[in-house]
C-alpha cells in the first residue's frame, strides 16, 4: 500500500480499502499530514475536479466523500497528535423550517475532506444556534443550505444578524432555489452552486 493507494480507494467509492489503506500508512510510519494532503484531500480535490468537468455525478461524489470519511475517521485521533493545522472551522446547517439535508451532508463531507473542522448543527437551524455555534468553535464561516423558497429569507436573517453585531465571519450560502442574485441581494459572501464550490469559496475565505 501508499498513499496512492489511499487516493486511488476514495476515487474507487472503495470505503473498507481507504481504512485499510489509512491504517496500513500509520503504521508504516508516513507523515499525517502527508496521508491527509495527498491522500485524502488529494482525491477529494480531484473528485471536485472531475465533477465540474461533467465526469463524475452527485451520486458518485457522495460515495466518494463517504470512502473519504472513512479514511479521516481513522486519521483523526493521530492528526490530534501531529502537527497538521486545519485551513480552520465552519459551521454549516440547514436554514429555520428546512428539512432536506443531503446536498448540506455532501458539502460537510467535502469541507472536511478538504481539510476544514467541520461542525454540522443539522437541520432547521435558526439565526440564534447559527452564531452561537461560530462564536462558541471560533468559526470564520456559516455554510447555509435551503432547498424551499419559503425558508430562505432565513439565510437573509442570520446575513443580517451578522453585519448588526459586526462579527468577521463569512457566509457560504447554497441549495436548489439559491440563485447567485439572491446571495448578492441579503449581502451573503459566496453562493455556491454545488460542492466543489463550496469547498473553493470556503478556501478564499480560510
């Protein structure tokens, strides 16, 4: 096994294959940060790639985000120990009212296989857990997702909100019915159409 290996399993949906492959270069003794940037977030950047490039679907990078996080669950508790730095936190949640949290689970899991602290409060979120959760993990970005015209005036709210107590946090918004006009219109950082995109804007941000 290499890290190859690693980014080869998470492009192949392969979850048992990325643990055994994480597993097998903790204890080899390779850097990890090395499994983490080439491995894992290595195949996460390309899935990305290729989904923006028309090769790759929803379906197919969710399976792959899902191999990703297998690997990163066993990687976890050694990256605690080394001397990896995250890009840093955010935290994502679906809008007050909405309850459809797939797209929301696949950019979480993008986010994270990119290298963020990823703190998902869910679903049905209203302005209140928003901040309070960003202020409480120090986080420097709000990802908000909506998949009903009728809760999005909430993403508006939490914008609001926001600029009233003047944090410095930035606000990632997305979900079927978010257009980039309405982010532009409540004053909201980035709209992002699917999860790659989320993931750069996130970046630009970190």
């Amino acid at each position: 096994m290499s890290v190859q290996n690693i980014f080869d399993a998470v492009l192949d949906f392969d979850e048992d294959l990325a643990v055994e492959g994480v597993k097998k270069e903790i204890a080899a003794g390779t850097d990890v940060s090395q499994i983490l940037n080439q491995g894992l977030i290595g195949a996460m950047d390309e899935v990305g790639k290729r989904f923006s490039a028309g090769d790759l679907f929803v379906p197919e990078m969710l399976m792959a985000a899902q191999a990703m996080k297998a690997g990163l669950d066993v990687l976890k508790p050694h990256l605690a120990k080394g001397d990896t730095v995250t890009r840093g936190a955010v935290v994502i949640g679906t809008v007050k009212g909405d309850l459809h949290d797939i797209g929301k689970n696949l950019v979480a899991m993008m986010l994270e296989g990119a290298g963020f602290e990823v703190f998902d409060i869910g679903m049905d979120v209203d302005v209140e857990k928003f901040l309070a959760t960003a202020q409480e993990k120090n986080a420097g970005i709000i990802a908000m997702s909506a998949l009903l015209t009728t809760t999005m005036p909430g993403m508006e709210e939490v914008v609001k909100t926001i600029r009233a107590k003047e944090l410095n946090i930035k606000t990632l918004v997305g979900g079927a019915p978010v257009t980039p006009e309405f982010a532009r219109k409540i004053g909201a950082d980035a709209y992002c159409e699917d999860a790659p995109a989320a993931v750069e804007a996130a970046r630009k941000y970190s």
